[in-house]
C-alpha cells in the first residue's frame, strides 16, 4: 500500500485511517483534525481497497459540515460518495422514495418552526386553550418523537400533570399533518425508523446499498437518531462514529452522550481510536481546559496535548458589575485590534441576555459586532413588547406601539386599557422599573412564557434583562430615550460596516465547531456557569462544565475569562460568586486595575 494516504497524519490519526472492517469508535479532541481523518479514511476505503464510493454514507449535523465534507472529498474522487449529508435530509431522500408503505404522499411537504407554530395556535384556539404556548406543546411533541413514542404509547408513559392535555394535542397535530399531507422534521427521522423495523425488506435494501457507515458528532445523537443508525449498521458492522464525550452539549434537544457507550455494547468488537493531538490552540488553554474538564467523572476524557507554542497565561477579570465587565472585554478588543481582525475575535456567554451589556459598550467605543445566531438585544420580540407598553404610556398617539400590543392579543390590550388611565397617573412619579412592573401586572403579559419551556425561559431572561437596564433610569423618557440612542448608534455603525466585518458575538452553545484566535467568555460565575437550573442535578452539572469547556477550546492563541463581583440577574441586583469552575486558575486582574481605552 502506498503512504501518501497517510501523509501529513500523525500516528493516532494513521491508527483510525488504517482501521477498515468492523466497526469503530474515534474519539475526537477539539481541534485533532477529525475531518482530516474521515476524508482519509474515505480515499482509503476507495482506492486502496476498492470500495464503491456509492456504498459509503456519511452522516453530520449541519449542512455546512456536509457541503465541506462534500468539497473536500470533491477533490479527492472521481464518483461521489453514496450520500453525504445530514439525519433530516438523508431520511427526507428515503422517505419521498418508500414513505408510502407508512402513509405519506410522495409529495409531502416538511413544516419548518414557523409552520408548526402556525398549526399549533390554530389548534390551541380551537380548543379554547389558554394555559399552555405553542412552544411548550411543540418541544413536548418533539421530544416525545426523538424517543420514537407514538400518540397511541403517550400516556401509557407519560403522567405529569399535563400529560392528558398534551396527548389530545399531540393527537390532534399528527392529524392535522397527516391531513395537510405534512411531516416535521422529527417525523423524517421517526417514520424512517418505524418504515425500517415495520419492512425488513426495505431496510435490506438501504443495508446493501450503504455498507460503509460514518456518523460525525455522534455524542450529539438522540434516541431516533441512535436507533437509525443501529439499524442501517447491524447488517456489515462497518459503522464509523465520530465524537467527543467532553463536547456533548446539547442534552436539552435530546441527544444523549450514553449513545457512545450503547454504540459498543450493539457492535460487538468495536475498536476505540483516540486522537489527542490538537492543531487549534496553545499548551496553555488545552491545559486550562483539561483542569476544567478533569473534574467531571460521568465519561472518559481526552487529555490534548500540542506541538504549538505554550502560549500565554489566561487571565481572570473579576469586575465590579456587567458594565464593567463589558468595558474590560472592549478596552482589550481595543488593545489588540491591530494585532488581529475584529472577525477573529469572539465574545461567548451563557445566555443571549448577557450580550446587552456587551452590545451597548461596543457601541458606545464603536467597535463593529456581529450577533451569531441572534437577534440584537433591543430587536428581540419581547423585549419590543414590553417597549411598546411603556411607549404607549407617554404617547397615546404612538401607532406602531399600539399595533404591536394589539397583536399580542385582543385580551391583553384590553386589559392595558383599563388600566391605563391608572398607569398613566403613575408615570411622572414612579421610576421606570416600577412602571414596568406595574404593566406586567396589570396585563398578564408575562403570563404567555413558561419557565418550563427552554425557549420561553429565554425570553424571560432576556426580560429580566431589560429590568436590568430600566432600574438605573427614574423616568420612563430617560430610559426610552437611551434605548432609542443605542438603537441610532447601532444603525450608523451598520451603514459603515462591511457584512464580515465585526467582533462575533454568541452564545456558548453556538460557538460548537467554530474557532477563533481570541476569545472571551464572560459571566463565568455561579448562577450563570453554571447555570442556577443546574445546580441540583449531578448531570446537567457535568454537561454546564463541558459547555464551559468547548468554550475554552474555540481559542486559539489568546483567552480572557471574566467573572462579576455584583450583577443584575433574574430581575434582581445581587452579589456575583466565581464560578466553581475557574478554581484557582488563572492570574486575577481585580477591576481596579482598570485599562485605559
């Protein structure tokens, strides 16, 4: 056999490559060159024991892994492979094919987020229900399907105290699916795995035509996903799987990091490949993340190691409050932007309310962002919400604001009404966080999110938030006045700007997979990371670390970790506590030692 297939690997790498019958496991560390690995693994497969690329399948997450996996093969080989692409899309294929043996029209359509919102509230009304948000019945229904569990099975599992109710909903919208001849994107998956186990012979077919099976990410797998892949794998055991137990974030979605453990439980004689060797960061940051990680016992972890340069210490800025915090992470953007492009640098949090501190210091010493998977701070539906309100307080004649409280609902708009004259009254002597208060009682208007709901939960946080801001304002003009002025300085700075210009902003969760030579993590504190919802729960503790972790190992050259002494959080001001996380580690810079900008 000829080396150039292993040029430019290194030995671990050569291992998994050199690894062809039977099935495996390739646990890969952040930044080990995993896509490297599989693309070999694929020329191996095809030119040296002459496998038909056709009889290769290889599944990923995202659409841009598989249209990079595609490019890179591409240039490669001369046939492309049997598929590469993501679960949905791949499940789509075969069900457009034989979906009809489990009752779909070839023609059926796939209702993304919105259409599936549209449904539910048309079903919801319909019924005269009122306690529950489209959101929380449709998360239910979802995850209710990534565990394969039919409506008929639902309550035969399930007997909270919301079970009923969101059976006969559950019920109800797969009627209404089936009717408008539509599938979800959890039903692609589902109804593949039930097409499979229901017709041996159709799942023959699809086992005979992909006998080389590769599944990046899979600590991110759920049960669907899980049990699909089991399938397809079971006739030639040649099933490659791809992960990394320390980056298994997403357990709040479904996936499930047990399934790389089951992976070798159902495939008799797996073989485990480590790659340890990291082409990302510093010795300094992957040692940093290892003493972050090492903590957790629920899984093995890798220890990385790298041939680049040690790197420098990373320091820890303990900050008076958020707005100081905000101003350290600018002044040292300000620092080091001739050093290194504003599209290089990250800003990472835990949750989406935490970038209006930020956002409002970056505009205030005009350095360009951009907001990654978001939508800017004051843009957000419902924080406009709560903005209207309060808008409609001190102008009657404002039309925008009271269209937008009219589309919240008749029944809150008039419930404002009645009160306003009350509300009114109060405006020239209450300070802004009163008024705001007093308009959350008097419409109900936070009634509409549940805390059980990840989504609503957000939107919460991103209220409490704003309270944040309305407690240092006593007049309700001041405040809709900053607000106006932040929103003017953004729009200015967006007509200079180019489109890949800016500091990236996102939340820990959406940096997954991305790299950046410096990064931020700020609020690296008790209540935030971890988050106060993980505090009592063993696991959800290990997976807040892990989330601590991937973000660690998106820096490449330079990491800043801060953490505030005092913080507006959850409607109320209080003192902050570093995170059990940071330990010892790290060279803390008290805020007294204030940068000049």
């Amino acid at each position: 056999m000829s080396d150039d297939i292993f040029k430019g690997l290194n030995k671990q790498q050569i291992e998994a490559v050199s690894y062809i019958d039977g099935p495996s496991i390739i646990l890969a560390g952040a930044g080990s060159g995993k896509t490297r690995v599989l693309i070999h693994k694929v020329i191996n497969l095809t030119t040296h024991h002459k496998v038909d690329p056709r009889e290769i399948l290889m599944i990923t997450f995202t659409n841009k892994a598989a249209g990079e996996m595609k490019r890179r093969i591409a240039l490669t080989q001369k046939k492309s492979l049997g598929y590469v692409g993501t679960f949905h899309s791949f499940c789509a294929l075969i069900l457009r094919k034989d979906g009809i043996h489990v009752g779909l029209n070839r023609n059926f359509v796939i209702y993304d987020d919105d259409d599936q919102t549209s449904l539910m509230k048309t079903i919801l009304k319909e019924k005269e229900i009122k306690k529950f948000t489209p959101s929380f019945i449709l998360n239910r229904i979802s995850a209710t399907k990534n565990q394969l569990i039919t409506p008929d099975r639902y309550l035969k599992l399930f007997s909270d105290y919301s079970a009923t109710q969101v059976f006969e909903l559950y019920t109800e919208y797969e009627k209404r699916l089936k009717k408008n001849s539509a599938v979800d994107f959890d039903d692609l998956i589902m109804k593949v795995t039930q097409l499979f186990i229901k017709y041996p012979s159709i799942l023959k077919k699809y086992q005979e035509q992909y006998q080389y099976i590769f599944v990046d990410e899979f600590q991110d797998t759920n049960y669907a996903q899980y049990t699909l892949t089991r399938l397809l794998g079971e006739a030639h055991h040649n099933v490659t799987a791809v992960g990394d137990f320390s980056q298994s974030i997403y357990s709040w979605r479904g996936a499930d990091i047990r399934n790389l453990e089951k992976f070798e439980s159902d495939f008799p004689g797996c073989k485990t490949f480590h790659l340890e060797q990291n082409y990302r960061s510093s010795q300094k940051i992957l040692d940093f993340a290892y003493k972050v990680i090492a903590e957790n016992e629920g899984h093995p972890i890798l220890k990385l190691f790298t041939e680049n340069h040690s790197g420098e210490d990373i320091p820890i800025y303990e900050a008076r409050d958020e707005e100081d915090e905000a101003f350290y992470v600018s002044s040292e953007i300000e620092r080091l932007k001739d050093s290194c492009p504003y599209e290089k640098i990250a800003v990472l949090y835990r949750t989406n309310a935490q970038s209006r501190a930020i956002e409002e210091s970056f505009l205030h010493y005009s350095i360009p962002y951009l907001l990654i998977g978001g939508t800017r701070f004051y843009e957000r539906r419902e924080v406009k919400d709560v903005l209207s309100y309060l808008r409609l307080l001190i102008n009657p004649l404002d039309e925008l604001a009271r269209e937008r409280i009219l589309k919240i609902g008749k029944r809150k708009w008039d419930l404002f009404k009645s009160a306003y004259d009350e509300l009114k009254t109060n405006v020239e002597e209450k300070p802004t966080l009163s008024l705001m208060e007093s308009v959350f009682e008097k419409t109900g208007y936070l009634d509409q999110y549940s805390a059980d709901d990840e989504e609503d939960y957000a939107r919460l946080e991103n209220i409490k938030e704003l309270k944040s801001v309305a407690s240092n304002f006593s007049h309700i003009t001041e405040f809709l006045q900053q607000v106006a002025l932040v929103e003017s300085e953004y729009s200015e700075g967006e007509k200079k700007r180019k489109a890949h210009e800016g500091v990236r902003l996102m939340t820990l969760h959406q940096a997954k997979g991305l790299e950046f030579a410096i990064v931020f993590i700020v609020g690296v504190e008790e209540g935030i990371l971890p988050h106060s919802r993980a505090t009592e729960d063993y696991f959800q503790m290990e997976e807040e670390r892990r989330l601590f972790y991937v973000g660690i190992t998106r820096a490449q050259d330079k990491l800043h970790i801060s953490y505030a002494k005092r913080r507006f959080l959850y409607g109320r001001r209080g003192e902050g506590v570093k995170s059990r996380f940071l330990g010892e580690d790290g060279s803390i810079l008290k805020s007294s030692d204030e940068p000049e900008i």
